[in-house]
C-alpha cells in the first residue's frame, strides 16, 4: 500500500461510521467497475 493510500484510509477512519461505510461503498464499486474494465474511477477524479 502506498503511503498516500494509506493516509486517505488513516484520515477515513475518522469520519462516522455512516461515512466510512457510504465511502467503502463507493471505492468498492469503482474497483469492481475499474476490475470490470470499465475505467470508472473518474468518481474519484484520480485518472
């Protein structure tokens, strides 16, 4: 894991619950779209 991944997930683990879980959500659905080869991660505004 980078180190920049790994401050975001260290300052995601501050939000409330409710926030990390719609923020899990979402991360995991451009993954499996990005896995899916949909180059969705535009969400996300990092590609």
């Amino acid at each position: 894991m980078t180190k920049l991944l790994e401050k975001a997930f260290e300052e995601a683990s501050k939000l409330p619950e409710i926030e990390q879980n719609a923020l899990a959500k979402e991360l995991s659905n451009e993954l499996k779209a990005e896995k899916n080869g949909k180059k969705h991660l535009q969400v996300l505004k990092i590609f």
